[in-house]
C-alpha cells in the first residue's frame, strides 16, 4: 500500500498521472461557460436549440426563425414536441393485423412479420406505406421576427448587419445581436422550463416604431415529412380558430386532421393582429422593449405569463441541472486534444436535456428536424438516454423507461404473434408501440435486452424496492422473450440465434443469418442480469433461464477473431483483401456499418469473452474497417471496448477520431453523412452526401463513454482508469461505474 503511494505521488509530480483529482470542487460554471457556443455568422449546418426536455426549438442568427432560407435543408428552423404527433386520414382502416401487412416468413415455423422485400412495394401495398409513414412527428409553429423597412417592405437577410450571437449554456438562453436599417436590435430567447412556450424580449428603438415585432405561423403537415414535416402552401388543409382574446393575449386551437393541439400568445402593452389566415404579428404599441410568450400545448391554458417569473425558473432549471448532474473537467490536462473533448462533453450534457430526456425514447434526430417519419429506433435507445443513469441523472432515464411500461401489454401481443414467450419490442416505433414495416426493422433483435439493461442502470443509480417494483415486470417480460426465442439445436444441444435475424451490423442476409456476435452475447447478459433481479425481489433463479444461458452458441470466432456472425466465417480474410480494405462498397465487402462484436466487451463485459481475441479483433477493425461507413456512436462505442481492454490510448484515440461521421460542429452536433461515390461535393468532400445535421445518439453514446473511462467499470482499478496516464488530468464528480 505504501509503495502505491508513493508511486502515485511520484507521477503526479512528473505530470504522467491521470486521476480524479480529490480537490475543491469544480468550478462548474466557469467549465460550461468556456463552451458557450459564439456566432458572428450564420453557420448554415448549425442553427442553436432551446428546449426544455419536451418542447425543442431552433434558432437562426436572429434567435428567432426569421431567415430559415438561409440555413440547409437538413437544418430546417423548427418548433417540436416530444407529444406533438399527427397522422394523415385512414379511410381504409389500416391495421398492422391486415394480411397485407403480414407476410409469413421461413426460418422460425413461417411466423408472420410485418415485412416488406423493398421500399418500392410500399407503392403496391397501401396498408405498408401507411403503417410506416403514421404517426410522425410534426412541427407546431415558427416563431420569427417581423422586421419591416422604412417603406413598409418586409427585410431581407441582406438589410441586417454586424450579427453577434451567444448561447449561454448555464442558463439555457440565447443572446443574439444585430444592426437593421441604422439602429441596434437586441433578441433574448428562452424555451420556458414550467410550460411549453418560447419566451422572447426584444430591445431596440425600432420596437415602438413598428418596425420590429414579432411573427407566429402555424404550418400544416407536408406528405414528405422529412427533415421538415411544415406544409406552409395548402392553407385550406388546416385551421387555426382564436378561441379567446384578451388585452395583450389571444389563445387559438389548431386541428391537423385527428391532431389537436393550443397555442396561446401573450404581451403585455402589445397589439396582437392576424396575420394570414394561419398567423398573427406582435406589435409594441410604445417604447422600444417587446416581451412576448408564445406557447405550444396540449392543453387549452390562458394566455398570460409573469415575464420575471418565468425567465427566473427557466434559468433555475439549467442551473439546477448542470449543478447536480455529473461533470467533468478537464482543464488540468496537457493533451492537446483535452479541450476538445470536454467542449464535446458538455456540448452533449445540454443537447441531452432538450432532446433525450422525454417521455417517450428520442428519434436520432430528437427535436432538431425528422428522419425516419420521426420515429425513434429502440435500438438506439441506450446511445441516448443510458448516459443519465450514471451521470447523476437517473431521474431523466426514467421519464422514457416508463414508455416500456405502457407499451407493454402490445409487446406481449406481438410475442404471442410470434409464438414466443414474454414481450416483443419493436424496432422502429412511435408512442404507440407499432413495429413499423421495412425490409429491416422486422428482424432486428439486439433491442430486445434493452430495457433489461437501462432498467439495471436505473436500479444501480437508486438501488430501492421502489425501482425493483417500477421495472420488475418489464425485466420479467423481457427476458421470457430472450429465453424463448433462442432455438434449440437438437443436434448440439446448443441455442442458436436467427434465422431470421438482422444483427446490428444491418448488411447481413436475415433469411440466413445465424449467431450474431453481440446478440449472443447480449442475450446472456440480458438473462444474467433478469436472473439478479429475481434474487434481488426474493425470487429463486428461473430454471428455463438458466438452460438458455448454459445452451447459448458460444461468440463466433476464426483465426483468433471474432467474427460479425456464425454464417460469416471468411469475413475477416475478405475484409483484408486488396478489393475490400478501407474501400467496402463492392457486395462482398462487409467491413463497413456498426462493427458490433466489439460491443461484447465494450458495451457490456460479455461472459466468456476471450481478451486476446477481442484485443487482436479492436486491431484489425482499426486496419480493416472502413470508417467511412460507420455512424457517430461507433466511436465512443470502440473507445469503450479499448478501454476494457487496458488500451486508454486507443480509448482517446477512437472518441476523436477524424472521421466523417465523427464531426462535430459549433453546438456540439454531429452529422449523419453517407458514402456515395457520384457525390460531387459538398460539406463533406467529393464522395460524400450529407443526410442529416445532426445525429443525437453520437452525443449520448459520447457521455457513456466517457463516463465509463472517468468513473470505471465493475473490476476496474484505480482512479479515471479509462484515459491515459500521461497527458490527461481528469476531475470528475457524481458520475457512476458502468457494470
């Protein structure tokens, strides 16, 4: 014990110790506040987000949605709610039952799964095309400002000048500045922590000349969804009916179809006027300061707001969760690259709370803009939302868990459909819980253990009966799926997984895929730990479960590798081959998309992993694979297998490794960018088109990672024992061990 100390002591005072430093406690805003993100520009990938956990709203350059022409496609300017869902009519009365839907299927008895072979027939199979595009999420308003010349024309982006903007991260507001027609205008925005609305104050001595107001237009929904879901030309498709008016305040009810939501706008010594048949102008009637509320609600609510009150919890909100939250800082640390990674850090902290702490599992997108309909993969659900268990905020976890609980008593129905035990969760969902048909969703598997594994990360951030009676069913429920849907080999005696089966790598055949890497070994840990909260609730070990565990195929291995798959044995020798390495797009190359068999000892410490084969599989993912192709999350993902594996270099190294889908622009946002050769150019290079601005599970798999190397891992030794020894001083605080 001694001679420990004194070596730490010694490498400290040389500068090669890493540790948590046991010091004064950070100086938590001065940390945030070096990361506040600072404009003088329009960046047009990188418009700023304020929320409050439910409601998202993106700002331009103005700090409202005032020139979203100047901003990309893929960043349109957007006002989103965890609750604001819509679907387009079904006259036909489309069911996922339908046996259109329905398509019998080889591999487990011809089981019927909502499955189509390509998305071109969706266009022959209306029942498809409808169940995969509804629900979908939609955008509930723009908020922008009305600035009109001094002839009475609207501006132009070009008429404003000398644009400064900063967003105050410990707070939550956003600080934007700017010159129109010869005079100072001064926009503080915030997104109310108590209630569903954008609170706007404007300053400048063209308020009380009219030319400085405010605009609020109510979009309808557009057929193409994504990445903006506005339809701003069929005015007749929608209504928007003033239901009451007040001095300085009107309330109106939307109706979209089916879809119902309120918005009540209020200013106090202001004027309120239509505006179209679906918008409305604020307007000061003296003075040059314009404090307004407009608010997007599920619930009729009157059309007030005491302005000090509301400014005052919004930013007790920020304050409170950046005080109580984990953190890290790394200021102490010589490595170049340590800036860097805590701006990405605390970056993710605030994106987090507006984007992945909802009562419903994010989309990859979150409130930012629409992909996929706007619907969220459950598969995607940890890289998100796993974070807040160990980061001191397990309370923000739960919000989303409770989504499994009333999805429930669906996911056992669709077990049943299935001829297996227990709950069956869906891929690709909305609140509803539908599976949502494609050629891929129907097969994946690896979110099967999911809710197992955050509602473990739940329990070990508040070990209390109360958490083993929230989850107790949904472990329950789980893992009776996990145990059934194995298949015994007669032959072997051993469980086998798939066909059909599409592991997290999605380029392999599902019709005859077996045995993929991670899910074997997810499968198991999944039962182990459903196993432990039996015990834990005084229950005896579940026999069943215990066969399947003892049964399970081992890790699919060759050449000392592990392999994606069973039925991939010369993947490996393939993926090295002139034609294939560092250039997969020719169909035999598979070494491209999620190289998940790393996850076995990343993600989880999967039981029986060999670490030589997994240390000599992390080399030659990082000589073979094409980086490319992979996704934001796949980073921090491989850093976290390094890490386990004693290599905290190569832990650093992979979490900012330069790689397309590794960006990470001024807010902290990284993009979803794909390989097409025809590409031209772009953002990204020759070769490069880039599908989206922002992709969140980059964000949420970077705070786990992290977390992890700051604060260890079950059996892991000493102090922030994933990042290096030399070069890195980490402080961390509340931040707890992964399993």
């Amino acid at each position: 014990m001694f001679r420990k100390a004194i070596t730490a002591a010694i490498a400290a005072v040389l500068g090669l110790a890493s540790a948590t430093v046991a010091a004064a406690p950070i100086d938590r805003p001065a940390l945030v506040a070096r990361h506040d993100p600072v404009f003088t520009a329009i960046d047009r990938h990188a418009p700023v987000m304020l929320g409050n956990g439910a409601l998202g709203f993106t700002a331009d350059i103005t700090g409202l949605q005032t020139f979203p022409e100047q901003y990309a496609p893929t960043s349109p300017l957007l006002t989103m709610a965890q609750w604001a869902w819509h679907s387009f009519p079904n006259p036909r009365g489309y069911t996922a039952a339908d046996g259109e839907v329905l398509v019998p299927v080889p591999g487990r008895g011809r089981q019927p799964y909502a499955y189509m072979r390509d998305f071109a027939e969706a266009a022959q199979r209306p029942a498809l095309a409808w169940l995969r595009e509804n629900p979908h999420r939609i955008s509930l308003g723009r908020v922008a400002l009305a600035l009109t010349l001094p002839d009475g024309t609207p501006a132009t982006f070009a008429a404003i000048s000398d644009t400064r903007q900063r967003l105050d991260l410990w707070t939550g507001t956003l600080h934007s500045d700017f010159r129109f027609a010869g005079a100072p205008v001064s926009v503080v925005t915030r997104v109310d922590a108590g209630r569903d609305a954008v609170l706007v104050e404007i300053r400048s001595p063209l308020v009380a000349t009219g030319q400085v107001g405010i605009d609020v237009r109510y979009p309808g929904v557009a057929a193409g969804l994504n990445p903006d879901p506005s339809d701003w030309n069929h005015p007749d498709a929608h209504r928007t009916i003033v239901t009451g008016r007040v001095p300085g305040g009107l309330t109106v009810r939307r109706q979209i179809d089916g879809t119902t939501y309120y918005s009540a706008l209020a200013a106090a010594g202001a004027v309120i006027r239509p505006a179209g048949p679906h918008g409305f102008r604020i307007l000061a009637r003296s003075g040059d300061r314009l404090v307004a509320s407009i608010s997007f609600e599920q619930t009729a609510l009157p059309a007030r707001f005491d302005e000090a009150a509301r400014a005052a919890a919004t930013t007790e909100h920020w304050r409170d969760y950046w005080t109580k939250g984990g953190m890290i800082d790394l200021s102490g640390s010589t490595d170049r690259r340590a800036p860097e990674l805590e701006r990405r850090i605390v970056l993710s902290q605030y994106l987090a709370a507006i984007n992945q702490a909802g009562a419903v599992p994010p989309q990859e997108e979150g409130l930012f803009s629409n992909s996929w309909n706007g619907k969220f993969h459950l598969e995607m659900h940890p890289w998100h939302a796993a974070h807040f268990a160990i980061w001191g905020r397990p309370e923000l976890l739960e919000r989303s868990l409770g989504w499994y609980r009333a999805a429930l008593p669906g996911a056992m129905a669709d077990a049943r459909r299935h001829r297996v035990d227990g709950a069956w969760w869906p891929k690709m969902s909305g609140p509803e819980g539908r599976s949502s048909p494609s050629p891929i969703n129907p097969f994946i598997m690896w979110q099967q253990p999911h809710p197992i594994y955050l509602a473990e990360l739940a329990w070990r951030a508040q070990p209390d009966k109360a958490t083993l009676a929230r989850h107790a069913e949904i472990v329950e429920q789980t893992a009776r799926l996990l145990a059934s849907w194995p298949r015994l080999d007669p032959a072997t005696g051993r469980y086998s997984l798939g066909p059909p089966i599409i592991p997290v790598q999605e380029n392999h055949d599902p019709m005859t895929t077996v045995d993929p890497a991670f899910e074997l070994a997810y499968f198991r840990w999944g039962l182990e730990t459903a196993q432990a909260w039996r015990v834990r609730r005084g229950l005896a070990r579940d026999a069943g479960w215990d066969r399947v565990i003892a049964g399970l195929a081992p890790l699919p291995v060759r050449d000392g590798l592990y392999l994606p798959v069973a039925t991939a044995p010369d993947f490996w020798r393939v993926s090295a081959s002139a034609a294939c390495r560092r250039n997969a797009v020719l169909p035999q190359c598979l070494n491209r998309d999620h190289p998940s068999f790393l996850m076995a000892h990343g993600l989880i410490a999967g039981a029986g992993v060999d670490a030589a084969a997994m240390r000599a599989t992390l080399a030659a993912t990082d000589a073979d694979w094409d980086l490319r192709q992979t996704w934001g999350w796949d980073f921090p993902m491989i850093a976290m297998t390094a890490a386990r594996l004693g290599d905290p270099e190569a832990a650093i190294d992979w979490l900012l490794r330069a790689e397309v889908n590794n960006q990470w622009g001024p807010t902290g946002m990284t993009p979803r960018v794909a390989l097409d050769p025809a590409a031209r150019g772009g953002p990204d290079g020759p070769g490069f088109v880039r599908v989206a601005d922002t992709y969140f599970p980059s964000n949420g798999a970077l705070l786990l990672a992290v977390g992890m190397m700051a604060a260890g891992w079950d059996g892991a030794e000493g102090p922030a024992p994933g990042f290096p020894r030399a070069g890195w001083q980490v402080r961390s605080e509340n931040i707890r061990p992964l399993p």
